[in-house]
C-alpha cells in the first residue's frame, strides 16, 4: 500500500478538543445562567415536574424493599408489644375479678351481720354525671362549673367526685348549671379519717405557697400522722360518704414551738385536666332528721339547798 494512502489522522480518544479550563468555563457559565433563569423565569420548573413524574414510580419500586424490611420490623415490635400488653391486661383483670370477689363476699357479710344486729341497711348513695364546663376567673378561689343544675336535680352541697377520689362540693346551683368549690379552695375543708390509724380529723384548703394543698389544723404535735397516710371521708358529716379518697399526707412539720403540728395534704383527685365528674346526693337526704331538743332538757338545773 503507498504511503501516501495511509490516514495520519490521531484516533478519536487521542484528539485535542477544548482545554479544560474553557470547558469549566462554558459549563459554569451555562450553570449560573440555568440558575438565574430558573429563579427569575422558572423555565426549569416544568422540565423538573416532568422528571420528578416519570421517576416516581421508579423511586416508589426501589423503595419497596425497604418498606418491607421496615415494615416487617414494626410489625414484629408491634406482636410483641401486644402481646405484652394481653399479657398484663389478663392479670390485672384477674387481679380486678378477685377483688371483686372479695368485695362482694365483704358486702354480703355487711348485709348479714347488719340483718343479724337489727341495723338499717346502708345507705346507697345515687348519683349523676356531669360535664366541666369551664374554670372560674377568679385567681384567688379554685371553682369549677359544670351542665347540670337544678333542672337535673343537683342540690346545694352535693358531693363532687371522680375516679381519684373527691374533687369538692357544690356551692351554688343554677338551673342549668352549678358551681363547684374544689378541696384546694381557701374556703374548702372536709372531715377525714386517717386510713392508718382511724384517727379523725378535719382538712382545710387555700394553703398559701403549696400550690393545691391541703392542711389538717388543731392536731396536736405527738398525733400519730405519717407522711404517705391516706385520708378518707369519714362520713360523720352528713354530706360525703365514707371510704372516698380525700388526700394523701406529704410533709409532718412538728414544731417545738407549738403544741400542734403541721401537716401538709396533697388531694388524691387533680383537677387540672378532668372532664366528667359524678355529683352524689349528700347523705342528709337520706338520713332520718335529727330530733329536737326536748323543752324539759334545756331548762337550767336547780341547785338543791341554800346558803345558811
């Protein structure tokens, strides 16, 4: 073959195009104006919702597989978590079934030893549910208001309670609504029993710097009180039912000072963020009326024999 036929061009992979500087050029140049009319004239914008649709069932397959493997693994957290929870809710429902038990058996054995003695049946308290409405603005009091009032045949000095125990009384009723004064309140105070020691007791609210507390006045310094006590209604009033919940004791300050002691309450029913409440009837309504003092009684007793 002559020489002068042979192609003395380089091959394509050893051809000298652009420099690389001009290329870093061009293409930045080519970027900042892409930016510049993507921001200002938003010519990009359709040609990005057109890649994003076409790639998105492209991204949704890819990302099957790690649903999967996170599902898989929320699904298995989840089994035993129920698992645990069937677990926990069968004991406490067998725990709740025996107490039942008990309670019933506790109640017949009431009924029998109170048929035995010859004392009237227990009183049974009826009830009514009622709605929180709001809270009153007054800073210095603690009341609640709730949907039901005389209409619904709510009356004066009704008990309030809920879940936790007893949350106040009833202090003023309208026809549709009431207003309730919680325990913390200044004017608020309830006969207690301590659960421990039976001893009775009266607690007070609007104790100043501990937030919701309560306080039992007039006990002497020596009593027999114990931070974690549980004070119960101790029904001798007429009004709450006995056994209910009232507060737990937290702080004993016996001081040498004084011949009583302070004891700091803290109520067993918050009402911050209650809902529904149960209003009682006050056991007053039930309870035979106190006889009257007989004329003879009160008439002062002479003294026999004179001075000499």
């Amino acid at each position: 073959m002559p020489l002068g036929t042979l192609d003395r061009t380089p091959p394509p992979f050893f051809r000298q195009g652009p420099s690389a500087l001009t290329k870093l050029a061009v293409f930045s140049a080519l970027a900042v104006f892409l930016m510049a009319a993507d921001s200002r004239l938003e010519y990009i914008q359709p040609v990005r919702a057109a890649l994003a649709t076409v790639l998105l069932p492209v991204q949704r397959t890819l990302r099957i597989p790690v649903e999967i493997v996170q599902g898989g693994g929320e699904y298995l957290q989840g089994l035993a978590r129920a698992i645990s929870g069937e677990r926990e809710a069968r004991a406490a429902l067998v725990a709740q079934a025996e107490r039942s038990a008990r309670v019933e058996q506790l109640a017949q054995e009431n009924a029998q030893l109170r048929a035995l003695l010859g004392l009237r049946p227990a009183i049974n308290v009826r009830s009514r549910t009622a709605e929180v409405l709001y809270e009153a603005t007054d800073p210095y009091s603690r009341k609640l208001f709730i949907d039901s009032g005389s209409t619904q045949g709510i009356v004066l000095g009704s008990p309030v309670i809920n879940e936790a125990g007893v949350l106040g009384q009833v202090t003023r009723v309208y026809p549709l609504s009431a207003e309730v004064t919680l325990l913390a309140d200044k004017d608020a105070a309830i006969p207690v029993l301590n659960a421990r020691t039976q001893q009775r007791s009266a607690a007070f609210g609007g104790l100043v710097g501990e937030g919701d507390a309560m306080e039992l006045r007039f006990l002497a310094g020596n009593a027999d009180v114990q931070p974690g006590d549980l004070l119960m209604t101790s029904g001798v009033d007429g009004v709450y039912p006995p056994g209910l919940a009232v507060a737990r004791v937290t702080k004993v300050d016996r001081r040498v000072d004084s011949g009583f002691a302070r004891v700091v309450l803290q109520p067993t029913a918050r009402a911050d963020g209650v809902r529904h409440v149960l209003v009682l009837e006050p056991m007053a309504t039930q309870m035979p009326a106190r006889p009257e003092p007989d004329a003879e009684s009160t008439k002062p007793v002479k003294q026999r024999g004179g001075r000499r």
